[in-house]
C-alpha cells in the first residue's frame, strides 16, 4: 500500500496522482503500440480510458499492472515504479483484463478463495472476505453455483470481485462492460460508483462513450498510442465548448435582425449568428458567455420586446460529439 514515508526516486509522481506515465512507448519489432504517453489519473477518480479498436488501450493497461515491460518511459501505480518495483504495484492494483479466463470446474466461492490465497489472506480471514464480496457484487445467491453456469454478466462481476479480494487502492479494469446487455452494463457501472464511494480510485478502459459519460471524474482519449485529449469532464467539456450557444427561432428575417440587435449588447454575448433557415422559420445562433441567471436574462428580454419567440434552446456537446471532434480519424 502507498505510504508517503515511501523512497522517491527523482523523477517522481506527484502526490494526488495514484497513476502517472511520463513518455511511456512500447514496440513490437517496427510496430509501436503505445508512443509517448503521459497520463495522469488523480486519486479517487473514475477515469475513463477512451479510444477505438487498436488504439493502445490494452498495451498501456498491461505495462501498468507489470505483464509487460515498457520500451522507454515511465510509469507509477500509488507511487511505485511499475519497472523497478514490480510487486509493490501488484498489491497496490486489482486487474480485471478483458476475458474471464478458465475456471470453469469451480465453483463461485472457490474462485474467489483461490485469488484470496494468491494474495497470502490466511484461511480463517477468507470466510468473511468471501461473504463480503459476494455481498457486495449481488451474487451470494449463486456463491456454490459452478463458475461456468453463471451468465457473463455475472461473470464480470464475480471478476470485479476478485480484484478487491486484497483491498487494492486502485482498479485497472481492460472493457468491463464488453459484450454485456444493457442491464447488465447499468448494473457493472452502479457498482463500480459504489467502489469509488469505498475510496477506490477506478481506471478503466472502454469504446463505450455512454458508460463515461454516466459515471466517470476525469477522461483520456488514445488514438494510435497517443493521448490527444485528457482531464476532468467539466474541464474537457468547456475545453470542446468554450461558451453556450443559444438557438433562438422566430417567424421571418425581420424578426431575426430585432433578436440580434436586442441582444448583442447584453454583456457576456460574444456574437450573433444567422443559421440556415429551419422549416420556414428563421433561426439565431447566440454564443454568450455566463450563467444560468444570464441566459434567463436573455430570454426575459426578448419577451419585454414583444418578440414572437417560437424557439429558445441551448445547445449541448454530449461526450460523443466531442469525441468525434478531437479525434484524428474523424476530424481529417
């Protein structure tokens, strides 16, 4: 476990990051997976690791949690470096990779009392870890049911499980809802915010934007072994719209020109827009900068002007719009 009394080497992770890399690449022969990445995942986060198919998600998940040995760079799990202290991050992480593996001639309870004695927990302990971990994945019900007659919902949350068997501070979880029916994907993200809630900091990896956008703190997007978006969602949200745009509707032309000299003086309006013409009726795109109040203010003056407004919203970037922005593929 992370102690602040631990021995630093130069270079080292700044305090309230459980997770850093500093130019991390890994090569196979000419091919680079991961080039140059440098992440950086606060404690107590639910960080989404967000990218396509072959983007470097599952390389950089593996050099994190030590199955594989980086090129060059650097990288820190709880303040431990994953090449010079290999078995200090091992009890700092609990990994779930993307397949379940072969435990099929086990029964639920075994599975997990065999990863609790992976870990050194004496056999009087593992009991009452087995119940609490049943208790807390929803599958004490099903803890003497063969591994392999268990659904592959429940199969990713006897999975989740397993990785806490040793209290680790922090999760490296490789897609965990892949190739899960939707209840059962509402049912991997309420858990993993209850771990949060525990104090557990959650990374993982997805191609799911809607499971980010429900759950997740902070995000980092991968494209071709590189990080090219990453930080707080709020941060990355005003990042990708840096004001409000405002889409006002009215009857014709001459209603179009009164909106935009009614409102260009209100303070915080940057600009004034005329859009494509929708269904006969004109519309005005406002960008304004300020708060709630502000836009009411907004939408109080056209009223007092006797405008016929027949339409007033702002409009929202959802995290998929702002994936497809600042992602390469899409972008060129």
């Amino acid at each position: 476990m992370y102690s602040e009394q631990t021995a630093r080497v130069e270079l080292q992770p700044m305090v309230d990051l459980i997770i850093e890399t500093r130019d991390l690449v890994k090569k196979f022969g000419k091919f680079t997976a991961v080039d140059g990445l440098s992440l950086e995942v606060p404690v107590g986060s639910i960080y989404g690791f967000v990218g396509p198919n072959g983007a470097g998600k599952t390389t950089t998940m593996r050099m994190l949690t030590t199955l594989t040995r980086p090129t060059s760079g650097e990288a820190w799990v709880a303040g431990h470096s994953v090449t010079d202290e290999p078995r200090a991050v091992r009890r700092s992480i609990g990994y779930m990779p993307d397949e379940f593996g072969v435990y099929d001639d086990m029964r639920v309870w075994e599975y997990l009392d065999f990863f609790a004695a992976c870990y050194d927990i004496p056999e009087n302990e593992r009991k009452r870890l087995i119940v609490d971990l049943l208790e807390l994945v929803d599958l004490s019900h099903r803890r003497d049911d063969m591994v392999d007659k268990l659904s592959r919902g429940m199969k990713q949350r006897l999975s989740l499980a397993r990785t806490l068997a040793h209290d680790p501070a922090v999760l490296i979880l490789d897609e965990p809802a892949s190739g899960l029916d939707p209840r059962a994907r509402v049912e991997i993200r309420e858990l993993l915010v209850e771990l949060a809630r525990m104090g557990k900091t959650i990374f993982f990896s997805t191609h799911i934007l809607a499971d980010v956008s429900e759950i997740c703190t902070h995000i980092g997007i991968i494209e071709e072994g590189q990080i090219i978006a990453q930080g707080s969602m709020d941060a990355m949200r005003s990042q990708m719209q840096p004001h409000r745009e405002i889409t006002v509707t009215v009857r014709d032309a001459d209603a179009a020109e009164v909106v935009r000299s009614l409102v260009t003086p209100i303070e915080g309006v940057v600009s004034t827009a005329d859009l494509e013409p929708k269904g006969g009726r004109h519309r005005v795109r406002i960008d304004y900068i300020g708060d709630d109040d502000g836009v009411a203010s907004i939408n109080r003056a056209l009223t007092a002007a006797n405008i016929a407004v027949l339409g007033f919203v702002e409009e929202t970037r959802d995290l998929e719009a702002m994936f497809m922005r600042v992602t390469k593929g899409i972008v060129s």
